[in-house]
C-alpha cells in the first residue's frame, strides 16, 4: 500500500464550481500535512498547510482527519488559473523529508 | 524573490556515462533535499543534507548514485554509471523552518533522459 493514495483524476470542472479532493495516507507517525500544486512541466509549489482545526486561504479550504488519516482539500469559485495537479504531502515526526502522493490532475474547463 | 537554482534544466546522456547535477538553495535555508520523479513512482525523496551534513539518503541507489554539500551554496548529485532507468525530473528543494511548518521551496529541476 502506498504511503499517500490519491486520486489520479482527472477531474473535470466547469469554472466557477466548487470542488474537492480527498487523500488517505497510512502511516500514524505523519505529523505535518501539506497540499502542494503542480502545473505540467514545472516544480511543486506549497499551496497550503493543513492544520488539526481546518484552514482556509481564500477560495482554498483543507480538513485534516487523523482518526481517519484523511486530507482533504475543496476549491470554491474555480478558476481557470486553478488546472494542474495537486499533490497530497505527509511528513513524518522526527524525518524533515517529504512524502508525496502521485497528485490528482484538475481541469477546469470554460 | 530567492528561489533554488538547479543546473543543467535538461540532460541527454548515453548510458554508462556519468551525469552531474547542480542545485543552489536559498541563502539561508539550512536544508536541501533532492527528489526524482516519474511517471510511475511520482516524487520520491533520495537523500537530504542539514547545514551540509547528510542526514538521510536511504532513498538513493548507492551503488551509483552519490549526493555532496561542498559547501552551503552547492549541493551535487552524481550518478555513474548512468542507466535508461535512472530517466527522470530531479528536483532539489531547500527548507527552514517557519511557524509550525517546515516549508520546501523547489528548484525547476533537472530533467534527464539516458539513452
């Protein structure tokens, strides 16, 4: 079982609609959680962290579930600017590396 | 605007040959991390230096693969002998600490074709 599973996608999404997108990870010991985005051809970029209580950051909102070890990430009021694949990331207590999902591609269509 | 370098952005190479990549971190960031991704695996992370000591590369094939920090600008990763295998975007990141999250800021990559 892989360590952070995701949906591969793609989800297609009319501009303007609300979208979400969920990601387990199976490790108890993660202890930082984080969705990163990445558009074709380019480098990983932090979107946002995710905290215990929820946070939002714009039209960007993520939940985290640790009973559960789930992540989500909704996107209200989406953009065109918004398509490219999005990356679930786990870290680990006491490790400072990284643990990527394989991402879930998004397309918002016009 | 600081961001992590990474050179050369694009490499064709025949297998057997040595490959060298280069990544300069943020000023200031005492950790760098080199990552692979592929299609298949995605990003997996290959070791990762903290002010220039190696603290973790249990990711990395060792028997070809090695990563250097001769200094705080520069951190290296060499692979030789290259194999078709090894075809894949190498990305370095550098990170510190800020508030409750240790953020990692990537460089664009190295992509790297072996022939």
């Amino acid at each position: 079982r892989k360590e952070v599973e995701q949906d591969p996608g793609p989800f297609n999404v009319p501009e303007g609609a609300t979208v979400a997108f969920n990601c387990t990870y199976s490790n108890s010991a993660s202890q930082s959680f984080f969705w990163y985005r990445q558009d074709c051809r380019k480098e990983p970029k932090l979107l946002m962290s995710v905290y215990s209580s929820g946070n939002e950051d714009g039209r960007f909102t993520a939940q985290l579930n640790r009973a559960s070890q789930y992540i989500s990430l909704l996107i209200r009021d989406s953009k065109l600017s918004d398509s490219a694949t999005y990356l679930c990331v786990v870290k680990r207590g006491g490790a400072d590396g990284l643990t990527f999902g394989k991402g879930t591609h998004l397309i918002i269509q016009p | 605007d600081a961001r992590v370098t990474q050179t050369p952005r694009d490499k064709v190479t025949e297998m057997g040959q040595e490959v060298t990549m280069r990544c300069q971190p943020i000023l200031g960031h005492n950790t760098v991390f080199w990552y692979r991704q592929t299609m298949m695996q995605g990003l997996e992370l290959l070791a990762y230096f903290r002010n220039r000591a190696p603290l973790d590369d249990s990711g990395m094939p060792k028997d070809r693969f090695s990563a250097e920090m001769p200094d705080a600008t520069l951190a290296t990763l060499k692979i030789q002998p290259s194999e078709p295998r090894d075809s894949a975007v190498y990305f370095c990141a550098s990170g510190t600490h800020k508030d409750r999250a240790y953020e990692q800021y990537f460089g664009p990559g190295t992509r790297l074709t072996v022939t």
